[in-house]
C-alpha cells in the first residue's frame, strides 16, 4: 500500500470514530490527541511529527571539492497508541511516511517487495506489577541513544556509533522488569527475536537474536522519564544518574548488522550466516540543565575476516561517543560531542577507522515537540585509503502535533 493512501485511510478511520460518543482530548500542543470512549473500555492517542532537515557537506581533503548540498524531510511520522479493555493491556504502532522511511533495499525481497512502512506495531501486557511482556515488533532494548526518540535527541541526528553497532528494530517477544531499591531503580529487559530486523514476511534465516539490558538508576528515577529524553528540558533539581548495559547474540545473521544493513552472499549466490556478538554499555547524568551521554560498543562476527562474493563484511568494530551540553534559562542549549568508531584488528569490517567532532546548538519553543536545530560537524577519516575529511553542516526543524 503507497504511504499517501496508507495516511488517508487512518485519517479516515480517525474521521469515523471521532462521530462516535466519546472523550476527546487535546490538553497542549505536541501532546497529540486522545479519543476515550464513554465507558472507558479503551483509549486511542494519536500524534504525527515532522522533520525537514538541510545539509552542507564540504570535503576538506583532498582540496578543490564542490559542496553536496541536501534537504530532504527527513522523517514523517504517525503514531497511535493507548489500551484496550484494560489499562494493562496497552499497543503502539508506529508509522514512518517519509522518502528515507519507504526506499526499497537490497532486502526487499524478505519484506514482499514492499516499501518497509511499520516501525512499530507491539502489544504489551502487564503480567504482574513489577512485569510487563511484549509482542510484536519493536525497538530491541540496546544501546540507550537509539531507543531514544529521534524526536527527542540533543543534535539534528545520533551519533556515528549509534549508525555502525545499534541493533534496531525486530519481531519477537520480550520481558521488562522493573524494581525499587529504596530510592534507586532497577531494570531488566529481555528479549527473543527473529533476528532479521523489521518488516520480514520470509522463513527465518539461521538462528534467533537473543538481548538482555540491565539499567540501574543510583540517584533514582528522573523527572518524566527523563533518562529517555536527551537534554535536561526538566532541570533536574537532584542530580541524576542511570547506567545501562547490553548483551546481543544474533545466530544465523545474514545482514551486515544483524537487523540492519546490506546482505552476505557467496560466490554460489546463498546468503552467508553469520553470528554476530554485541556488547554496549551506556551512562546518562542530568542536573540542572547540564547532561551527558556516553557510550561504548563493540561487536564481532564468528567468521573473522569474511568477505562476499560483493566485498561486503560484517560490522566488526569498537566505538564510544561522548557528548554533553547545557541548557540556558532561555530554552537554548550548546551541545559537544566526540565519536570514534574503528574496526576490529586483522580483521574484515564495514567499519572505517574514524572520528568526528560536533558542535550543536539548539532552541527548543516546546520541548523536543517543537525545536530548531544546527550542528556543524568536523568528520576526520583515519584510514589511509581514499581518505577524506569534511566539514558537514545541518540544519533542522522539529514539528510534533
């Protein structure tokens, strides 16, 4: 189904109900809409968001390079969540309409030959207080900058790292547990998946993505869950802390990443399975308009240095980011941030050895709902093969209703 048509229907079916009794809610701007039935037998929470993002990238080395310029809406999107029948059973789906959300990929054959629409579309369910399952398809709980928002981050995009080892999204179940320790707080998410990233309709390939993530909040739980929201848009009045770790075995991956990226084949034209081991540790601390992030990641293949029949290897490698910034009493906010990634020694990877300096700065009118971005990036390559460094500069505009 084409995005446009798929948009329509849901404004549609929002059109229909909206003539049935109900409770309709709209209590601020960026907070979305929610549709109540009388009897409280469920609620649906609609919301849509748009960025529209330029660039200007300039190559430094070798000298005499024309600029590439770009602008493009970088994501378009629709949401819809709430519960049904009870306030324990709970839904989300998500819904990306941009450009960059639909191309086709050399997957496209394990997704239908169709454009890969759902972000999202999960069921949870509240087994016990302190327990929730999942079903459905997701992100996996990895590194803390991707299960953050895209709408919520302290630059026009994440970081280097979060592009070469984040895991992403899957189909599968998972667990999340939560418990209190006097004032601090405890996390563990566990998660079984296919493996193969989202969209898939084919047979599995290989084996299942095994993820577990343990989180622990020393200082205790941030204001409105602000450990998944980037910048201290609360202002913590305590200092606050919370530190994260993850596990991922993904058996049998046929994609450069695992979940994501571009596919192994041999010289017979099979696909290469591979199992791919990934490791990330993250930390974010908020107070008073200061944070900081930082995160590390690493991941190896079972095959070592393998190449396909194409030149294509695994995402072997080691990188950590570290950023931070300060939000003025005026809702702007200047942000730093240094990444290196770096491939494993002697061995093949899709990763080149480089690092980048960023210097952000933003102004947010409401929230991560609506916000004007910049950030100028210095982007070194450390390779002595086609290296090239640039300058790349980004501008953005966040619009949530």
């Amino acid at each position: 189904m084409k995005p446009q048509l798929l948009a329509l229907t849901f404004l549609a079916l929002t059109a229909c109900f909206t003539g049935v009794s109900q409770t309709i809610s709209y209590p601020t701007w960026g907070k979305g809409m929610t549709f109540t039935p009388k009897d409280s037998s469920g609620s649906i929470h609609m919301s849509a968001r748009i960025q529209n993002l330029f660039i200007l990238d300039q190559g430094i080395t070798p000298t005499g390079q024309d600029p590439k310029i770009y602008g493009m809406t970088r994501r378009a999107r629709l949401k819809f969540d709430g519960f049904a029948f009870s306030p324990k059973l709970k839904y989300k789906i998500e819904l990306g309409l941009s450009n960059r959300d639909t191309k086709f990929s050399d997957d496209a054959g394990l997704v239908g030959g169709n454009a890969k629409i759902i972000l999202d579309a999960v069921v949870k369910y509240q087994v016990v207080k302190n327990t929730t399952i999942w079903f459905g398809q997701t992100k996996l709980p990895g590194n803390r900058e991707r299960v953050i928002s895209s709408q919520k981050l302290q630059f026009v995009d994440r970081s280097n790292v979060n592009s070469k080892f984040n895991i992403d999204r899957d189909f599968g179940f998972q667990l999340h547990h939560k418990f209190k320790i006097g004032e601090s707080v405890l996390l563990f998410k566990e998660s079984i998946s296919l493996g193969e990233g989202r969209n898939m309709i084919v047979n599995n390939n290989g084996g299942f993505d095994y993820t577990g993530r343990v989180e622990f909040l020393p200082l205790g739980a941030f204001e409105s869950k602000g450990d998944y929201f980037s910048s201290d848009l609360k202002r913590e009045t305590t200092p606050k802390l919370a530190f994260g770790f993850t596990a991922d075995l993904n058996q049998g991956a046929i994609k450069q990443g695992g979940q994501l990226g571009k596919i192994l084949i041999d010289t017979s034209g099979n696909y290469v399975n591979s199992d791919l081991t990934s490791y990330m540790a993250d930390m974010i601390f908020k107070f008073k308009g200061f944070s900081s992030l930082v995160e590390v990641a690493y991941r190896e293949s079972s095959l070592g240095d393998y190449v396909d029949a194409f030149g294509r290897s695994f995402n072997q490698g080691f990188g950590y980011n570290i950023q931070a910034g300060y939000l003025f009493k005026s809702n702007y906010e200047v942000a730093g941030r240094y990444t290196r990634v770096m491939p494993l020694s002697g061995m093949a990877s899709n990763i080149s050895h480089g690092e980048q300096f960023t210097l952000g700065l933003s102004k947010y009118v409401k929230g991560h709902n609506l916000k004007l971005q910049t950030d100028l990036t210095y982007d070194v390559a450390l390779t002595t093969t086609f290296a090239q460094d640039k300058l790349i500069f980004r501008l953005q505009t966040e619009v949530s209703f």
